[in-house]
C-alpha cells in the first residue's frame, strides 16, 4: 500500500511563533507508527505544505529555502520515507476522497491493519 503521510501537524508538531523548522519535535508514536508501516512493507510519501505560502506556490523556491533542512530534521528523527514532496498547495480547506483526518497515531495504524483503505 502506499501511505500518503503530510509533515507538519501529523509526523512533527506545529511551528510556533519563534521556533524554526529544525525546533519542532515528532508527534508521539508518529515515527514508530511509521516504521511499522515500512515493516510491513507500505510505501511511505511524505509530502508537505511547508513555505508554499511565503513562495506564492513556487516549489522550486520552496525546496531551495526549506528543503535541505526538512531533509535533515527527518534523517535526525529517523523517519522513514520512500519519497519527500514538496509542493501540497496552501488552502484553507482540503477535500479530498481519500482523506483520513488525523486524530492520532493508534487509529491509523487500527484503521490500517483492519483494512479499511485496501
């Protein structure tokens, strides 16, 4: 299966006012709960809306100012990933068929060994 995961808000911790990207700390059981998953044999794509707004939607701007950072901060916390994407378009609301709205890390990993995404 491939897991579409977003960053910040779900594997991190929001930003806050006066903490940068590298300060931000992983949610609890994101990075376990991750590797379960690529245990099993999931494909993991990490995608995120990091700077999109500050860069007008520009990914190539995006990835020149916070890519290399974001890269790090994964390779610290030793998340696993298959593919990083920058680029999810700023918005005030998504709606998307496929969605889960995050809650926390157990129900997505019931709702995945259940099979309720096969």
């Amino acid at each position: 299966m491939r897991i579409v995961v977003d960053l910040d808000g779900t594997i991190c911790e929001l930003k806050k006012t006066g903490e940068t990207y590298q300060d931000v700390k992983p949610k609890e059981n994101a990075i376990e709960t991750l590797h379960a998953l690529k245990d099993l044999g999931h494909e993991i794509v990490i995608y995120t809306a990091r700077r999109m707004r500050t860069h007008s939607g520009n990914v190539g701007k995006v990835t020149a100012d916070i890519g290399d950072l974001t890269i790090e901060w994964l390779k610290n916390y030793n998340v696993p990933y298959d593919e990083l994407v920058f680029g999810k378009p700023y918005g005030h609301v998504y709606i998307d068929d496929l969605a889960h709205r995050f809650t926390n890390w157990e129900d997505i990993q019931y709702q995945i060994h259940k099979g309720v995404y096969s």
